[in-house]
C-alpha cells in the first residue's frame, strides 16, 4: 500500500461532523473520502437529512456539506459531492451563497449538475447573473454565466435592472460591454442615465458600445 493509498475504512476512528465539514472547507478530498468509507457513505447515496436536532455525532446534511465547499470555493470538493450524492436538488440558498462567493470554477460544477439554474428565480426576481453583477470583487462569474448564455434581462436586484446593477456597482468595463453584446436593453438605461444626469455611465455606456445621441437616444 502507499502512502497515497486510503486506509482500510475498519482502521478509521467514527469521523465528527465537525472534522467532516473541515475537510469540505480545505478541500481535502482524501480526507473527505475517508471519512465518508468510515461510515459507508458510496456513490451514489441518498441525500443525509434528519429531523431536528440530528442524532449525536452524526455526518452533517447534505447541505451543509456543499455549502461548506462552496463558501471556501472548493470545486473539486463540490464536484466530489455531487458524485457522493446525485439527486442533490439545488436550493435557492445554495445558489445565492454560489453567487455571493463568486467563483467560476464552483458556478461552473453547479451549472454541469444541473443546467436549469442558469436563469433560476433565486428570489424577488433576481438570478445568478444579477447576483453576479452586484459582486463588483469579481467580474468572472458574471462573464461567465454570460459566456453560457445566461439572459441579461431576465432578473433584477433590488429593482435595479442587470444593466444598471453592474453600473452601480462599478463592475469593470468588460462586463458592461458583454450584457451589451448579450442583448442587454439599454433604451431605458440611457433615458434614465440622462435624466439624471449620470454622465459617468453614459460614458461608460459609449464606451461599451452603446452609441447615445445629444438626446440622450440610443444609436444601437
């Protein structure tokens, strides 16, 4: 046997929960694996939920396993996990927190267990793409999601369109011209931006692409 090699799942002392969801948050998936043939956990397995409170030194849920992974930003962890567990259904609150944690690499393992989420309703009518856009941090998620044809116009945050949120929050010029390309309505955006007298994004608008007349019209 190497030293690579998982011991003999017998030899293993009962994992905690606690040292269960460590393993998700470094992405040690060595480890993780161990634990999970300690206690007979194979792929594929059904989802772990208990009722409350969960028995004493029982595997974390499910959920709380995935939600370690991704707020660390473990996609080989993640990936790991929906193998261990298929029938996963991703929740609002595990997109919101895949979104909030910005990572294309993590998004990326979500969208290939289930492409539906591209456009999900993650609540008051916003999307990852939205979400996306309000993470000024990061712009890869956002070009991402783009990039597979997420809708720049469907969804909002805080009543804000996709458009104007990534204004709002200042999000590199990048992204701005890639809703623009993806079809981003920007009529409205322009008006607003004029009336208000947003000279700073309509300049940034301009140089998106977005061609804005002396009247505040839009050429394209």
């Amino acid at each position: 046997m190497t030293s690579d090699s998982a011991p003999d799942s017998a030899q293993l002392p009962s994992p905690s929960p606690s040292s269960i969801l460590h393993a998700c948050s470094t992405g040690d998936t060595r480890l993780l694996q161990q634990h999970f043939s300690a206690l007979a956990i194979h792929p594929p397995h059904p989802l772990i939920h208990y009722p409350s409170p969960p028995p004493p030194s029982a595997p974390p849920i499910t959920l709380q396993m995935l939600s370690a992974a991704l707020a660390s930003k473990q996609p080989a962890t993640l990936s790991s996990l929906l193998t261990t567990f298929p029938t996963t259904t991703l929740t609002r609150p595990l997109l919101t927190l895949a979104t909030q944690h910005a990572s294309r690499a993590t998004f990326a393992v979500l969208l290939a267990h289930d492409p539906s989420i591209l456009n999900a309703d993650l609540g008051d009518d916003s999307t990852p793409l939205s979400q996306a856009c309000a993470c000024a941090d990061d712009p890869g998620l956002a070009l991402y999601l783009l990039s597979q044809g997420a809708d720049p116009n469907k969804g909002w945050w805080f009543r804000l369109s996709t458009l104007r949120v990534a204004l709002v929050r200042g999000q590199r010029l990048e992204v701005i011209r890639a809703l623009v390309e993806a079809g981003a309505e920007t009529g409205e955006e322009v008006e607003s931006a004029v009336r208000e007298g947003r000279e700073g994004d309509l300049e940034v608008l301009a140089r998106a692409g977005v061609e804005v007349d002396d009247s505040g019209g839009v050429g394209r």
